[in-house]
C-alpha cells in the first residue's frame, strides 16, 4: 500500500477577508439596533468588540492566525455570535435578519467541519484492490479496472480512467517511494484486471 499526500494551494488566506466581511456584517448589524433597554446596550457593546477583534484578526492575521487552530477558534467565537445575533434579532421582532444569521452561522460551522477534515492534507491510497481519491465529502474508492494507466513521475502523479479522463495532482514527499517500484506495482495491478 502506498500513501501520497497531495500538495494543496493554501486556502488560509482566504480566511482572513472572511473574517473582515464578517466583521463588516457586525458593524452594520449595530445600526439596527434600537437601544432602547440594557439588553440593546450589551448586544452592540458586544458586536462591537467582536467587530474590532476580528478587524485586528483580519489585518494582522500572519502573527496571530498563522495555524487552522487559530482560524477554527475564531470561526466557532462567529458562529456563536451570529447564533446569539439571530436570537436577539428574533426577540426584536426581525425575523428575516433572525434567519439570515442563522443561515450564516451554519454556514462558519459547514466550514469549521470542512477546515477540520482537510487539517491534515489530503490523502491518495493505492493498494492492491483499489485506489482511494480524497473528495469534498467523502472518500473515492476507484477499482483498478476503472484505470488504464497510474504513474509517478517526479512528484506528479497521474491516473488515467477508461473513461478518457485523466487526474494529475501534485504529491509531497514524492522522494520517499521509488517511481520504479511504484511504478512496476501499478502496472501489475493494471495487468491483473
């Protein structure tokens, strides 16, 4: 059995301009707001706090969101606050606002789930009854009878499907499997079906 992880672009950094958006929707969320009770008071003090730490975040995010620990950490505090945004915008009688945050916090935690699943890089198995692809939700299992061709050369890795399509991904650590070796364990795989 042979592991291949895949080179990813680093979609990191990204996050930050989310966070800045984020951080807008905070701000403009404290203009409608009525404080007209404590309860209004405490709500825009605390989106305002939240809008200010997520603008630091945002701008100086190298230093401090430099792992996907730090990004999920502050996509959970997010989601929460848009969690409590909904419900105080309920109670205020706002119920397309109310849902809109709703919708949005399950969206920070769809992709808090998807930063957690993807922490550790994606994988490509190849053993000898199949080949399994890393895929958006789950995994891709691929018989070899489905392949007409599996190379590595260098660190590029190719699968050729009977179907005329073709996946080339770039690997990491390509060095530590020999390209012979691996290369002669597909082609027997190939001849077997």
């Amino acid at each position: 059995m042979y592991k291949f992880q895949v080179k990813q672009k680093d979609r990191l950094k990204l996050l930050p301009v989310l966070h800045l958006l984020v951080a807008l929707i905070f701000i403009i969320d404290l203009s409608h707001v009525p404080e007209n009770s404590i309860k209004d008071w405490v709500f825009s003090a605390v989106y305002f706090v939240a809008f200010v730490l997520l603008l630091i975040a945002a701008i100086f995010y190298k230093t401090i969101l430099n792992t996907v620990w730090g990004h999920f950490r502050l996509l959970f505090l997010e989601s929460m606050l848009f969690l409590g945004g909904s419900v105080y915008f309920w109670s205020k009688g706002l119920s397309l606002v109310a849902f809109s945050h709703a919708i949005i916090a399950g969206v920070l935690v769809l992709l808090m789930i998807y930063l957690k699943r993807r922490e550790n890089g994606e994988l490509i198995i190849v053993s000898i009854s199949n080949v399994i692809l890393p895929g958006l939700t789950r995994q891709r299992i691929v018989e070899w009878n489905e392949l007409s061709n599996v190379i590595k050369r260098d660190d590029l890795l190719t699968l050729d499907f009977k179907n005329n399509k073709l996946m080339q991904v770039q690997i990491l650590d390509a060095d530590d499997v020999s390209e012979d070796e691996f290369n002669q364990f597909c082609r027997q795989q190939l001849n077997r079906n």
